[in-house]
C-alpha cells in the first residue's frame, strides 16, 4: 500500500515557473492590444458625441422653425424639452426623449447662442471635459 502512494507523487497541474511564463505571456498581449482597444474606444464615444450633435442640432431646427429664433445662451438646450420661455409658439418638446442627452464622457452639451462660428455654437468638451482643444467635439468642424 505504501508503494502505490510513492508511485503517485507527480501529481498533474501547474509548476509555479508554468504560470509565470503564462502570466508573462498574457501581459505582453496586453500591452499590444490594449492601445488598439482603448483607441477604437475612444473614436467610438467621438462618433457617439457627432451623432448626437447632429441630433440636437436638426432640434433646434425645428425649434426656430416654430419660435423664429434660436433659444438663447440663457434658455440653453432646455427650451427644447420645456417651454421655457412660456410662449404660445412653443411646439415642443423637440426631441424624442424627454431628457437632454449627456455626451459619451456623461457630460451635459454646451450651448452658446448667438455663436462665436455661426447661429449658435453647440459643442462636447470631449474626455478632457476642458473647453478649447483638439479633443472638443463640434458642429463647427
């Protein structure tokens, strides 16, 4: 009996050299994949942030259409989902939902009216959430 448990001593798994190297392996693929992943991310929550620009942009198309003017820097995006301004030409509300969109970063859209580069300027701070910069998402560009 003693000699079938002697015979049983290489018992199957990992030696801690084995999981090493795996570990090793996998922290390499890891530092080669994930700037690819987090980049696709990133251009993804941009496209996101156009999309919805575009959106609210064709919302306050419509709004002019009905009150003859943009709403202004003080009224903001609000006046598309309430009647701010308590007036009788008020349509709304002009988007689907009832709750403005927040940019992919869970920020609220900034709105300035009249605009520095057109009617209204109607802009995502992007990731960095500081106004100005490369990473802003507008409908200027």
């Amino acid at each position: 009996m003693n000699s079938n448990l002697e015979g049983n001593k290489s018992e199957k798994g990992f030696s801690l050299i084995e999981l090493i190297v795996v570990l090793v392996i996998l922290g390499l693929l890891a530092t080669v994949v994930a700037p690819r992943v987090y980049d696709k991310l990133m251009k993804g929550r941009e496209e996101i942030a156009k999309i919805q620009i575009k959106e609210l942009e064709g919302a306050l198309q419509l709004y002019a259409f009905d009150m003859g003017r943009y709403p202004n820097s003080a009224e903001g995006l609000e006046a598309l989902v309430r009647n701010v301004s308590n007036s009788s030409a008020w349509n709304g509300p002009y988007l689907s939902k009832k709750e403005l969109p927040r940019d992919p970063w869970d920020e609220p859209y900034k709105y300035r009216c009249p605009g520095l580069h057109g009617d209204f300027d109607l802009f995502s701070t992007g990731p960095d959430g500081a106004d100005g910069g490369d990473d802003d998402i507008c409908n200027w560009k």
